[in-house]
C-alpha cells in the first residue's frame, strides 16, 4: 500500500459514520494533496461504496478542487457585488500584472466581509479594505 493510499484510508476512516462525508473527504484530501485526482477519487470512492464517476461529479463541480497539482500561490479575491460596488474591478490590473505567472488569481464571489471590501484571501488569511497597493502586496507577499 503506497503512502498515498494509506494517508487517504485514514481521511476517509476519520469521517466514517459522518452523514455525508464525501465533501469533507474530498477538502481534507485537496490540503493534504494539493489536488483530487483520478486515483484519489477511487480511491474515495472505493472507501464510501460509491462509483468513480459519483465521486469525479463532485469533483469537477466544485472549483475549489483542482485534478492537478498547481504549485503556485493562490490568492481569491472577492468580486461579488459588494466588492464591485467598493472598486475591486479598478484593482485588477495591477492585481494581474503583480501576480505575473508566478501567483494564482482566482475570482471568488463573496468572502463575508463585504462591509470591509475589497477583500481577498490567501489560504486561512483574510485582506481587507484593499486598495491598488494594499492587493499588490498582498499578492508579492502570497507563499
């Protein structure tokens, strides 16, 4: 058994009994991995009863779980209307040239601070009130 096999065995044993445990799998597996791929989803599925292509549905539906891995920081920035209505869509110029190709941009739609936009997230950490220059740091600063 690889190590992979055993790190998902034991993800997939810490949610068992859980009503509806194939979403908190599939989190747990996308940090520990970086990423949910083809083997992981039958692997998952195997572990749930479930076939391969309920698991891969899931998958590819949600955004936040990628089937490769991509090694570059990843920072979300909120684009929901109340962002928008607090400049976000003036900032991502120089987001996109700060990020070049070495930072990950990825639009999301409401991080829950919308009093405070623009916001943007890198992993657990939240960025508020964000102007040009606040976001590019942001961005140079992403790990």
């Amino acid at each position: 058994m690889s190590s992979k096999e055993q790190k998902i065995g034991e993800i997939i044993a810490e949610h068992h009994g859980r009503e509806g445990p194939l979403l908190p799998i599939l989190h747990d597996v996308q940090k520990e991995f970086g990423f949910v791929d083809a083997e992981a989803e039958t692997l998952i599925a195997k572990g749930l009863n479930l076939t391969r292509a309920d698991v891969h549905g899931v998958v590819s539906f949600y955004h936040d779980f990628h089937q490769q891995p991509d090694p570059r920081p990843e920072v979300q920035i909120c684009r929901a209307e109340a962002c928008k209505a607090r400049g976000v869509e003036a900032l991502m110029a120089d987001a996109e040239t700060a990020a070049g190709n070495r930072v990950k941009l990825k639009t999301v739609y409401c991080l829950g601070l919308c009093s405070v936009g623009p916001n943007a997230r890198v992993g657990d950490d939240l960025h508020a009130r964000l102007d040009a220059a606040g976001l590019t740091k942001v961005i140079e600063n992403a790990r």
